[in-house]
C-alpha cells in the first residue's frame, strides 16, 4: 500500500513537470515587453493615486526612473531611452515635489551621459525650466543647463542665453563666476570685446570683491586691452600721443 502511494506522488511530480516542459517549449519565444521608460501618467491620476502623501509617491515614482531600464537583469544603454518621454517624467515630478534637488540631479549627472548627444537638448530644456521658475534657489542648475549647451551641445548661442539668465540670479552671495559667465561664453563665441566690457562693468559696479577675484578680473581686463591694442595699432598710436601730451604738460 505505500509502495503505491509513493508511485501516485512520482507520477504527479512526472506529470507536472512534463507539463512544464511542454509549457516552456511553446512559449520560450515569447519575451515580455518591458519598456525602457515606462509610459507618463497623466498629472491627475498621479496625484490620486498619491493617496495624499505626494512626498512619498515622489520618491517611489524617482526611484523608479531612476531604475528604468535596468530592472529584470536588463541593462539599457542611455542612448537607448526615450528623451523626450524622460522630459515628461521630470516635468510631471516636478508638480509633487519642485524643490527637491533629486529630480534635477538626476538629469543633469546621469541622463545627460546619453551616447546620443542631440538627446541632452531635452534634459537641457527640463534644467533651464526648472532653475526659471526659482532662479534664487536653483541657481546652480541653470549653470548646469550652460554648461550642457556650451560642452555639450556645442551650441554657443544657446549657451550664451542661459548664460546671461544665470548671471540674473537675484542674489549677492552666489559665487563671481555666475556673474562673469556672459564674458566667458562671449569670448568662446570670439567676441572679446563683449566679455570685456561684462568684466569691467562688474568690476566698477560691484563692492566688496574677493581679493582673489579682483586680482583674476584686474588681469583679465589688462590683458584684453592689450590683445585689443595689438589688433589695432592705430590705438598704439593714440596711446602714445596722449601719453606724449601728458607728459608735455
């Protein structure tokens, strides 16, 4: 009698795997599609499926797309994502949380690597959009959208609009060079004399310079003037007929 009841349970083991392996050899070809960005949910259905707690969705739904891509052993390439759908990830997480510096971050370290460089344009638009909205706070994003059109992109125009955003930034405690990044980008573009007017003018309307700073921009200014007097020598020789009238007197 137990010599039959140990044979029943063999054979439905038998029998189970049986049909497992018929299962696997109809289906083995089929492979489940997992989207590398999931698709964007509209504003409100996320903020009910928030339960109330949009602090909390905020992170799940972040680390969620931060993961995007390589979940279920995958490995995506960046070059590989859907950008502009990223861009409306970042925008809709943005409207649970715009003060966080997770969602910015995100962007402009990691999703701004892609391979596929004219893809950075839509992390760039996201950092310019949201630094815009509280450039008194968020600042050092706007410098981070600069910088993705300048090295980036390559795209000097672009650059220089952001740049001079950034150096709007309605506070005195930011660091000088957000003051002086028209002048930099400016002379990327060959137009020395823009930036040098940009440097001069800060340095005769703003007080309280930092000793290193004055130094930095006292030399750039000089060495400006005489780059611009030895591409016009006509003002060698103004220069040298005032100097010769001064010394008349």
């Amino acid at each position: 009698m137990r010599d039959i009841k140990f044979f029943r349970t063999d054979l439905l083991v038998y029998l189970f795997l049986a049909v497992q392996i018929g299962l696997w050899t109809q289906t083995k070809a089929y492979k489940p599609d997992l989207a590398i960005v999931p698709d964007v949910p509209s504003i409100a259905s996320v903020k009910a499926l928030s339960l109330g707690d949009e602090q909390f969705y905020f992170r799940t739904l972040g680390f969620q797309l931060q993961n995007a891509g390589d979940t279920f052993g995958r490995f995506t390439a960046l070059k590989k994502y859907n950008y502009n759908q990223l861009y409306h990830w970042f925008t809709l997480l943005d409207t649970l949380d715009s003060k966080s510096n997770f969602i910015p971050s995100l962007a402009a370290y990691y999703f701004s690597q892609t391979q596929n460089t004219p893809d950075v344009i839509y992390v760039l638009r996201y950092l310019d959009e949201h630094a815009s909205r509280d450039l008194y706070n968020k600042w050092w994003w706007m410098s981070q959208a600069v910088y993705l059109a300048n090295h980036k992109l390559k795209d000097k125009d672009l650059a220089l609009k952001l740049a001079y955003k950034l150096a709007s930034t309605p506070r005195d405690d930011v660091p000088m060079w957000v003051k002086q990044m028209p002048a930099f980008i400016h002379e990327k573009r060959g137009e020395e004399e823009q930036a040098l007017a940009i440097i001069s003018d800060i340095l005769n309307n703003v007080d309280d310079i930092d000793p290193g700073e004055l130094n930095f921009m006292t030399y750039f200014v000089r060495d400006r003037l005489n780059k611009f007097i030895a591409d016009h020598p006509e003002l060698k020789k103004l220069e040298n007929s005032s100097m010769y009238k001064e010394n008349a007197k």
